[in-house]
C-alpha cells in the first residue's frame, strides 16, 4: 500500500501542473516524498515519513509520524492536522530553515520537535529566532511539545538517522513556545550585580519616601 502511495506522490513532483486527487491515501511506515500537490480526503500517515516542500490537501491524521520539511520553501498542509509526530527542522543559517503551515486547525498531543544542525555548518547565536511553524486556524497541543537541538553528518534534516545533542554554550539561553525557538544572551555576573543594586537603591528610595510621608501627614497626639 505505501508503495502504491509513493508512487502517486512521486507523479505529482514530476508534474508541477497537475493535482492528484484519491479518495484516502494511507501511508503505514513508508516514506510519502511531496514536492508537488496530493490532494485526498482523507490523509493518514502511520509510522510513516513525511518530506519535501509541496502541499498536502485534505485532512491529516499522524500517528507516530516524522515530518522533515525541505529547508526554505517548507511543506503546506491545506486542512486540519491532529495526532502525534516528531517534527525535524533543519538549521542551516540564521533565519534559515525548514517550516511547516496549517492552514487549518492544529491538535497534536505530546511529541518531540528537533532543530537539526549539519555537523561543521552553521551554529545558533544570541538573537536568532525561528518561527517553524504557522497555523491559521485554531493550535492546541503546542504547550505538550518537547525540543531539541541537535547535530547530524550532513545534509539540512534526517529522521531515521543517529542525531546528537548540541551542547547549549552557557552564554545563550534557549526559550521554546512551540512555535518559535528564539536564543538570547544570558546577561554577565557583572550585570546582574548592578541590576540587583538598582532594585535595592529602587526599594530603599520608595520606602523613605513612604516614611517621610507618614511623618509630614500623621496626626499630632492630643
């Protein structure tokens, strides 16, 4: 079945004019490669890989899936999407990587979103920040998601392949909402020394001013 299913994908890359339509297309553990447009009614990917930069038309049911977008023009699924998948997001240069876009309503449980570094390329640094995914209509399940970011051989993603955890330098701090991953600095000692005597200098100014004022307004005793 799956590859019957590859082979219907493969004929909608080759053609960029055409859009294939099948009624339900099923995808149990093989690799459905979309550089074109599949257009079904219903779409289910079992333990399957989804890849490519083309379109997916029609609900989508994931189920233990792995989506690894192209990096740059990303893929676009026009319908719903709800289940569960690990999502492997190339990074390969500031403000360069791989995207996903709903254009309907999100719903995913709890799964895993890895930001794939090439071994030798580009590292991350303060101030990037990677929006990977757009939904227009309504997301829920995005506070379940867990991240990573990870090293690989070569190339902009891989699923399937031995992946190894990049080691966060202690000057950067990483902040993930789901669906955004943005790095900052993480201020220096000296910083957060003189912040902290300003907060001091901040409390010990409004309470002699509170003071000074309890004392100019209080009554006299009698």
């Amino acid at each position: 079945m799956a590859r019957t299913n590859r082979r219907r994908v493969r004929a909608a890359r080759r053609r960029d004019n055409a859009r294939p339509s099948v009624g339900e297309y099923r995808d149990f553990g093989g690799t459905t490669q979309v550089d074109g447009r599949l257009q079904a009614n219903q779409i289910l990917l079992q333990g399957a890989l989804l890849k490519g930069h083309g379109t997916l038309a029609g609900p989508v049911q994931m189920i233990g899936a792995e989506v690894a977008p192209d990096v740059g023009a990303g893929l676009t699924i026009e319908g719903d999407v709800a289940g569960n998948a690990t999502f492997y997001i190339g990074w390969t240069g500031a403000g360069v990587y791989s995207r996903l876009h709903v254009t309907g309503n999100l719903n995913l449980s709890s799964d895993t979103v890895i930001f794939v570094l090439s071994r030798g390329g580009y590292l991350p640094q303060a101030g990037d920040r990677g929006q990977w995914l757009n939904v227009d209509g309504m997301a829920q399940g995005l506070d379940t998601l867990s991240w990573r970011i990870a090293t690989q051989g070569a190339g902009a993603q891989c699923a399937g392949c031995e992946l190894r955890d990049w080691a966060v330098p202690d000057d950067l701090r990483v902040s993930f909402n789901g669906g955004v991953l943005s790095l900052q600095p993480v201020p220096e000692p000296g910083t957060w020394a003189l912040w902290l005597l300003g907060l001091a200098a901040l409390a010990s100014a409004r309470q002699g001013g509170y003071k000074s004022h309890w004392k100019r307004f209080r009554r006299s005793p009698r």
